[in-house]
C-alpha cells in the first residue's frame, strides 16, 4: 500500500526556522538538515507502522545527525501519512495530535 505526505501548515515553519538557525551557523549544515528530513521521509513511506507511538496514534522518528523529531499520524482510509511537526528533541513535549 502506497501512501503519500501530507504537511500541517504549522510544518513549514518548523523547517525554515531550523534551517535558519542551521543557516546562522553554516550553510552546509542547513541543507544536511533538509537533506536528513528527506532521508527520514522515505524511510517512513517504506515502513510508516515500523515506528514506535509515542503518544495516542502518533509516531515520532529521530533525524540523524540532528536532534529533531518528526511526528507523524497515518491516516489508513486516506493513504496518508500526516507531518504534524518537527520539532527539537529538548522541546518540551506537547500533544500535536489535535487539530490546527
């Protein structure tokens, strides 16, 4: 079964501002830091329930090199597998789950 990425809008600027801060300090570090949140992608479309949850339905999937999380639901009847955030492992954890 196929499934294809779908962002909340709140995803694009958990990126720019990572990459900005990545930017700040090298900017080979910004575009290793896109580079690994496409790594993680695929990894998650080829095994989407190969991740542990975390909290109520969503999964959580480490970047390497970089302490950022991406939280992710599937959606099974709409083949989608929905970004919610990505966000700083420190953060404090929250519950992005819930609607925008």
């Amino acid at each position: 079964m196929s499934y294809f990425f779908v962002n909340r809008p709140s995803v694009a600027s958990d990126i720019t501002n990572a990459v900005n801060y990545y930017k700040s300090i090298n900017p080979q570090l910004a575009n290793q830091f896109l580079f690994r949140i496409r790594e993680a992608k695929s990894y998650i479309s080829l095994t989407p329930m190969g991740f542990q949850v975390k909290y109520k339905e969503v999964r959580t999937l480490l970047l390497k090199q970089f302490p950022y999380h991406i939280h992710y639901l599937i959606d099974d009847t709409k083949q989608q597998i929905i970004i919610l955030a990505i966000i700083h492992a420190y953060k404090n954890p929250q519950d992005y789950s819930g609607g925008e």
